[in-house]
C-alpha cells in the first residue's frame, strides 16, 4: 500500500465532501470509479507512466481512439479508502475523489501536476443527425501560471496558451492536435475528434452593437444604414449585401462578375460604439479577407490582407471597463472577400489561466495525461502513444523548388535546368496540381498536350540527380472513372454534388471527396494512384486540401454536415478533425507495401493526432506573402512541433501575393525582394526547406536575376544548408530514433529562464544553432535575447556573449542573425550541388568553446529502410573544455556502402577570431579510420 504520502492533500480537500462514496473497481491495468451521479470514470495506467482517463455513462460505447495506436500495458499499484482510489507508478500517481471523480495527477515525487475542476466536467447529450452525441468538457489547473504549448498550427502569433483561446478545427491554414504541453512536467492528449475549444469553452459570437455602416464603389459613397453585426463571413452571407453596393463582389458566390456590376474598387466603414458590461480582457477575432484596418478609439489594431479566397481570424484583444464606451471602427476593402467580428466577454481569472478542453460531440471524456519531467519527455511520451515517427531520406532535407503551376513538362525540366547550370544546390522539384485534362480532376492521368511523357519527365529530373515530387488530392469529378468505382462501394461524398457546388477550374465543375473512413476506401484510393502513378517513377506525394477542402467559404455548419461519412454514417460533426490523418494513413501503407524498402515520402495540408507515423510532414498551407505572416509562422512550426509533428514547411515567400508585388510595380520590388529574402532565410532553418507560390515566380535563378545581392544572400543560404547537412540529418534521425525535435521553442531547452517563455520570433534549430528571423520591412538589426546558463556565438561576427541578456544583432539584408551555444559540436560537410553528391565526404567539425558538448554524427544510405534494420553508423564526439580537447570516439555500427576512411578537421571557437564561424577553414586534419582519437 505505497503512494499514500504524495496524495495527503488529495485527501484532505476530498474527505470534506459527502460522506457517500462512490464504488471502485479494479479492472486490467487499472480501476472504475463509479461517481455518486453514475458516472463512470476508469483509469489506465502504461508502462511509462502515462494515464488514460474516461469519463463516460457507459464505458461499452467508447469508440476506439484513431489517434492512439497503444493499450494500457502498465502494472499500477492501487489504493483505495472512503474518499479516493489511486494508481501509483515509477512516474507517478492518479487520484480519483470517489464521490465527484474528481482527478489528481501528482509525480513521483508527489507533485501536484494536474489538478481538476470538477463542477467544470460535462456529458451534455446532443442531438447530431438523429443520432446521440455528447458534448464534453473537462478543465485543470484553474489560476495556475504554467505555460502551455502544442496544438498544432495555428496564425495567429500565439506561443504560451496560457490566458489565450485555440478552437481546434481544420482550415487550409489551421492543423488541430490536441496535445497540450506543459512547463508544469506533462502533457496531455485529449482524444476527440471533433471541433474542440481550448481555454474558452463558449464559442465567440458576432459583436451585435448598433454598428453604422458605409458603402463606398469606386470612391463615392452609395449607402449608409444601421448594421447590428458584422457579418459577411460565408458564401450564404454574401445575399446581404446591399444592391446599391454590388460590385464585382458578387463573383464571390458564382464566380463570374454579372452584367451591370462593374469591377470598381469597394469600401465599407462600420463605425459602433461598445460599451461592454464587464471589466477585464475582451478577446476579438476579426474573420476577413482583402484589405482591412480597425481601429479602437482611433488607435489602430490591426492592418491585414488575405487573398480574397482564403479568409482566417486575426486575433486582437482591448482591456476595457464595464460602462465605458470605446469607439470602434472598421475600414474593409472586400476585394470580393469575406468579414465578420466576434467577440469573447472576460472570464475570472482562475478560468481564464486554466487548462480547459470543450469538445462538441464524442461518447465520452476521454484524455491521455503524459509524464514529462522535460518537454522532450513529453513529445516523446506523445509518439509512444500515437506511432513513432518514421525518417525520411536524405534528400528530403535539402531544398525543395515548387511553384503554382509548372504548365508543361518542359517547364518544370528547364527550371531545375537552370539550376544545375547556376551550380545552386536543390534536391527536389514539385509537380503542383492541374498536370490532368481540364474536366478529369482525380483521374490520375496527365494532360498529353501539355505533359506528352511524364515518365520522361521524371527521368530528366533523376538524370540531374534530383528527385520530383507529384500532387495528388482526395478530390475527384464525378464522371471519372476512379470516382465512379469509389461511388460504387458507397466511398463517395454525395452532399458536396446535391449541393450543386462548383469547383474555380474553367467554367467551374461538380466535384466531391473520397471517404477515408472504410479500409476498402483508402484500398481502392490507393490502388487507383498506384496503377496510374508509381510506375512513372515520382519520389514523393504532395496531398492537398486534406482538411478536407469541400468548397471555399462554405459554413463550418455546411462543412460538417458534407462530412458526413457515407461508408460509416458518422456525423461529420464528430469526425470533423480526423479526416487527414485517415487520408494519410491509408497512402502511407499503400506505399510501404508497395515499395518496401523505400522510405514513403508525404506532405499533407492538414494533420491531426499521430500523423506522424504516415511518413508525413505538415505545411502552413495557403498563407499570404506580407511580413506579419512570415511573423506568424514561427509560432505556429514551433508549437505544431511541440504537439509531436518533426517534420514542417512554409511556402517561403508566402503562397498568395498582393497585387502591387504581383504586377512587378518598381515601387513595390525592393519589400518584395527583402519579404522573399527574408522568408528564405527562415526557411533554411527550418526542417524542410521549400519555396513555393503564386506569381512572381521565386526560382532562385530567376528572382534575383536582377539583383546580384540578392542573388549572393539566396546561394549563401542555399550552400550553408547543404554544408550543414551533417548535423541536419543527424536531427532527422533523432526524430526517429530519440522521439527528438528539430524546431523547438526556447522554453523546451531553457524551462528555468521565465524570459524565454513567451518568445515567439526566436527558436533553437536542434540542440545547437539559435535563429532570430528578421519580419520587418527595412530593418538590417534586431534584438535578440539570447538564453540564461550559457554563452554564445554570433555566427556572422564570432563575438561572443553571455547569455540571460539582450543583444542588438546586426541583420543586413542578405543575412539572418543566427547564434551557437557554447559547447556546441557542429560537424559541416563539403560544398555540394544535391545531398547524394559526396554524402560522407570530409567533415569540418566546428566546436563552440566554453562548456562541455557530445555530437553523436548520423549516417545511413540515405533512402531505403536500411535504418530500421540497424544499418547505420554513429561517430561520437565529446568537446572536454577544461582541457580544451575534442575527443572523436569509435565508430559504432555500419551500413552498405560506408567509407571506411574520413578527412576531418577541427576548429575550435574561443569568441577570439572575428568574421563568420562557418566560413572559417581548418588548417589540416586528421585522417580518421573509425578508431578512436583521443
């Protein structure tokens, strides 16, 4: 009977309740407690320590988790009295108060973790379709001042959760995962599948005020009437707009600019005033697309753009007191976009600084708790639950050339052409969408006017020894062949076709999705792409619009009730999240079967829980080129890779560009040159490294033909990842192997340094190198604060620092400020064009003098599944600074086609020698055989 001592204070507050406890028994791996109101909450404990909690009426209806791929295997000790029953393990102890169910989560050494709320708990039955669901909600830690990280992407420039609000839903720009991590040491994993809100229970709602609103079209004002909401959000909204306003913002709904609806430019003023009735923080959300300003007692809040397409919340929050007016203001040019306003009233603070999951449909409550004595535990703890994460190949870490579209297939060869012929290094180049005949979406066969040979095609890509990527959605037309066998077993969406929607391609034709949901479905998907596509020998798989993207600006309401499941006839309320993991899952086992000793390679719009075992990684989706969105983009890789995701992009440059960068004004060239630039530098350190975007195109060679600054800033990028590919790939294989992180948040490595907490435009790139990218137009410095409890290098002078301060960096436009830690061991390889050139060729190790460090280098043949049968080496290296010594260990393991010999050089950074670190030459080296060197 162990573990009494930890849950002291569990007992205490608990034996203040009824006197009428609850039943408890014990089942494999853990206990039931029946509460006092008949629920039912069962505790199971892993062999790591982890907790799976549900909650539930009845325990038999809990579906099975499609995120977590693990059962409870772990031995725990139970314990129970009048009050509570516990589990106890090597990491930990679970409470449960018998009478309220109430869950306490200590650590070993017993302390407080997780601490919840009971009154707070919910299993509301909803109705979703004639079916009975359960809306649920479960909150911890009320006033707590933890920090919380994870959840997946999101834009809205939000690092520490804590005090904030994330709705978890798929959009083209938004990834939901709910795992939280916490400073506190755990993780939590809450398996729903359906829309959830963390922090704020309540949706927001429109700001109903007596708005005056103002209709301008071409510059001279045609209408003013009261307004209560802001409120053009969806296409059934765009009906409200007034007649004497239409412009050409009726081809958001059909398409086309009808007669007599001239395109002029639109404006619209609201202009209200709010007088709130509580005191505190007012959380907005302001839903737009084109140009929009707002202002709160003339003082601007924001300024955005987005393609007019493609709207998303931009987050903004006033302090503001009960009864005291603020005069609002919004300047929106629609540019045939969407808007709407909504608005959060305060909550108390012990709410608002809480861990709080609302979840709108599930059978139950159900929540993994991780133990995470750091937040490297945590993400491993994650995967152990959710599936490993698989390596990809070598060259999937090089650099990636895209662009929205290469036409032809002469095209996309020339581009990589010119490449070679500049000697600018890249690896991948990518075949984006609508390679297919015009009326044949999701046939899987290329358009033989425009792609007369793909295979040869992709034999000129591989005879420059690179490699081509292909874009293949889950959408289709109705009459192609592969939908109408997907039709025929019931795989098939038939809502998005009664709905008569049509999709932007040409006239605009019908088109639906396919239903990952029934193992035959994902069968056939992928058997239809294997039988037309992988014999032409494509390398990897591009899948867009996997949120799914039924139909732009549909309703969530609308979206949910299309997601629907045809083959299972769940609601799609209550699998709203789930759909891309299912999509990737099923391609990622079709290609493991079909080429088993090939490592699959995938990148998908939109993940959820475990979509890392699919060999798949994750972009930011259709994100606009301004510089408060290359801002945004920090944030949202960090925290997706907290929730577990190694592998990430961005489109550098940003996918959609504003017309005054699109129409090439020589005004305009200098942001858009120092936007790209800028945005490239962040992409080199970033896990993958991709250029991708609408017109003007971002090929290297052609960009910066005109610009021979430019031009040098871009290559030195180029070459630097390639350079760094030593340690690049040695990061990649800890993803696999050590469950490690490539892009971490300052607080994953410097918890104790409160400073470093809410940092958001600063991260580690590995264990090593610090990246401060630059987001603001003109500026050519930049402060950066450089971590507590170590010192560090500027890469670009040699000077070096004490940390816990500071500094102002130098920037200029070609250079990104980028810093080492001392004790840092950074192997570098030799110059190349693509990774396969010279993989094992001569190493400069770099050591960062002023702490002890240990570099263990990771080699393998680069692509096939060598690495999962132990072929693969590990040279290990340990800097001693007292004596200022490098000691290179034995060689351990090895793998086909490994060099016995090496060439390596040494140079040790002391803060002495001025100028760029890694331009700097070793004088000689040493010839290693895989033996140690002292």
């Amino acid at each position: 009977m162990i573990g009494r001592a930890p849950v002291a204070a569990a007992l205490l507050a608990l034996l203040a309740g009824p006197a009428l406890a609850g039943e408890v028994e014990q089942v494999p791996h853990g206990m039931v407690v029946t509460t006092d109101a008949g629920e039912h909450v069962r505790v199971l404990a892993y062999a790591d320590g982890t907790f799976r909690v549900t909650v539930a009426n009845d325990l038999a209806q809990v579906a099975p988790s499609l995120m977590v791929i693990h059962d409870a295997d772990g031995e725990p000790v139970f314990y129970q009295d009048q009050a509570i029953a516990s589990l106890t393990t090597h990491m930990g102890h679970a409470v449960i108060g018998r009478s309220d169910g109430r869950l306490t989560v200590y650590d070993a050494a017993g302390t407080l973790l997780l601490d919840e709320y009971a009154p707070a708990r919910t299993l509301q039955r909803v109705q979703i379709e004639g079916q009975q669901w359960l809306a649920t909600r479960a909150q911890f830690n009320r006033g707590s001042d933890e920090g919380l990280y994870g959840l997946g992407q999101h834009q809205n420039r939000q690092m520490n959760y804590n005090g904030e609000d994330v709705e978890l839903a798929q959009h083209n720009m938004a990834i939901a995962i709910p795992y939280l991590v916490s400073t506190r040491g755990y993780g939590i994993l809450w398996d729903n599948n359906s829309i959830t809100r963390v922090g704020d229970p309540q949706e927001y709602e429109q700001l109903d005020l007596d708005w005056r609103a103002s209709y301008f079209v071409g510059g001279r004002h045609v209408l003013a009437r009261p307004e209560r909401t802001i409120d053009y959000q969806y296409i059934e909204d765009q009906q409200r707009w007034p007649q004497e306003a239409r412009s050409a913002v009726v081809a958001a709904t059909t398409g086309q600019n009808p007669a007599g609806h001239s395109a002029q430019l639109q404006q619209v003023v609201w202009r209200g005033q709010y007088r709130p009735r509580t005191s505190g923080t007012h959380k907005f959300r302001l839903y737009s697309s084109g140009y929009v300003k707002l202002f709160a007692n003339d003082v601007e809040v924001l300024s955005r753009w987005r393609q007019n397409w493609n709207p998303w919340f931009h987050n903004f929050e006033l302090d503001l007191e009960a009864g005291m007016a603020t005069e609002l203001r919004v300047e929106w040019e629609p540019d045939q976009g969407y808007i709407a306003l909504e608005h959060a009233d305060p909550l108390p603070d012990a709410d608002r600084h809480s861990v709080s999951f609302a979840s709108e449909a599930g059978r139950a409550i159900d929540y993994y708790v991780v133990p995470a004595p750091s937040m490297d535990d945590a993400i491993a703890g994650y995967r152990r639950l959710t599936g490993n994460a698989p390596m990809m190949p070598r060259w999937a870490f090089g650099f990636w050339q895209s662009r929205q579209r290469y036409e032809t297939q002469d095209q996309l060869v020339d581009v990589l052409r010119q490449y070679r012929d500049a000697r600018i290094p890249i690896d991948t180049i990518v075949q984006d969408w609508f390679y297919w005949p015009e009326d044949q979406w999701g046939s899987h066969g290329f358009d033989p006017a425009r792609f007369p040979d793909p295979a040869a095609m992709v034999a000129a890509v591989h005879n420059m020894d690179a490699r081509i990527m292909l874009s293949v959605w889950p959408k289709f037309y109705p009459g192609t062949a592969n939908a109408q066998e997907l039709a025929a077993g019931g795989y098939l969406y038939q809502r998005p076709l009664d709905a008569g929607q049509l999709d932007w391609v040409g006239p605009g034709y019908a088109n639906t999705f396919y239903d990952p949901y029934a193992a035959q479905a994902r069968e056939i998907y992928f058997r239809q792409m294997a039988d037309r596509l992988l014999p032409l020998g494509f390398d990897a798989w591009w899948m867009d619009a996997t949120e799914p993207d039924w139909h732009s600006n549909l309703s969530v309401q609308q979206r949910k009730y299309q997601m629907t499941s045809p083959a299972t006839g769940v609601p799609g309320a209550a699998i709203f999240n789930s759909y891309p993991l299912l999509h990737a899952q099923g391609v990622a086992e079709g290609l493991r079967a079909a080429q088993p000793d090939r490592r699959p390679v995938i990148l998908t719009r939109s993940g959820f829980g475990g979509i890392q075992r699919a060999s798949a990684a994750l972009w930011s989706g259709d994100v606009a080129a301004r510089w408060d969105d290359l801002r945004d983009q920090i944030s949202a890789g960090l925290n997706l890779s907290v929730a577990g995701v190694p592998n990430w992009t961005h489109d550098i440059g940003g996918f959609a560009v504003e017309n005054r960068f699109s129409n090439q004004d020589p005004a305009h060239l200098p942001e858009w040159r120092e936007l790209y630039l800028r945005w490239f530098q962040f992409g080199a350190f970033s896990p993958l490294f991709r250029s991708h975007g609408e017109f003007p195109q971002r090929e290297t060679p052609i960009i910066a033909a005109q610009d021979a600054a430019m031009m040098e800033g871009l290559t030195h990028y180029h070459r630097l990842r390639y350079r760094l590919m030593p340690y690049i790939y040695t990061l990649a294989a800890g993803t696999h192997f050590a469950d490690g992180t490539i892009i971490r948040p300052l607080v994953m490595d410097f918890e104790a340094d409160r400073q470093v907490w809410d940092i958001d435009d600063e991260y580690m790139f590995g264990p090593s190198l610090l990246a401060a990218p630059v987001t603001r137009f003109g500026a050519r410095n930049r402060e950066v604060y450089l971590p507590a409890g170590t010192d560090w290098y500027d890469t670009n002078t040699g000077a070096r620092y004490t940390g816990g301060q500071t500094v102002t960096a130098d920037a200029p436009r070609e250079r990104m400020p980028l810093f080492v830690r001392a004790g840092s061991i950074v192997p570098l390889g030799p110059d190349v064009q693509y990774t396969g050139e010279n993989p094992q060729g001569e190493l400069t190790v770099h050591v960062f003098a002023g702490a002890d460090g240990a570099f263990s280098l990771y080699e393998d043949q680069g692509e096939d599944m060598g690495y999962v049968r132990g072929e693969f080496s590990r040279i290990p290296m340990r800097w001693h600074d007292r004596a200022k010594l490098l000691a290179i260990g034995e060689r351990q393991g090895s793998f086909p086609g490994m060099e016995q010999w090496r060439e390596i050089a040494v140079i040790v950074h002391d803060g002495s020698v001025p100028g760029p670190v890694f331009e700097r030459e070793g004088n000689g080296g040493l010839l290693y055989s895989g033996h140690a060197v002292p």
